[in-house]
C-alpha cells in the first residue's frame, strides 16, 4: 500500500509518499517566505497553488512511483 499525504501550513506546502512498512519513499517540501518577514494570507495561497503539481512530480519520481501506483490520500 502506498499513500500519498499532503501537508500545509501557512509557510509550508509538502508531499509524503509512505508505503505500509513506514518507509518513507518521498519527501518534498516548499516554503513561502518573505524579504521583511511575516506571512502574507494572498501572497502564500498563490504561492501554494503553483508549487503543487510540481512538488507531486517530485515526489512521485523520487519514489519511482505514478499517480495510478498510489492507494490513498492524506
């Protein structure tokens, strides 16, 4: 079984891939920052959004894994 989670935060977007024995198969992470600091509610929702597809790309090739290959989502 391989499940596919995803993780967000204000400043942090990221992808898991897990398989049934613990094994972590993925781990991509991508962070929204600031030059004066301080979060920006608009500003890091855009942010998330065009990270994503190519954080699951990333993830799904370090596991050597396709979509289809994975059971669920978290």
């Amino acid at each position: 079984m391989k499940c596919l989670s995803i993780e967000s935060t204000a400043p942090t977007f990221a992808i898991a891939i897990v398989d049934d024995k613990k094994e972590i198969l993925a781990d991509q992470r991508g962070m929204y920052t600031t030059e004066k600091g301080g979060i920006i509610p608009s500003a890091c929702a855009k942010h998330h959004a065009i990270i994503k597809d190519q954080l699951l790309k990333k993830a799904l090739q370090e596991a050597k894994l396709n979509l289809n290959d994975i059971d669920f989502i978290a």
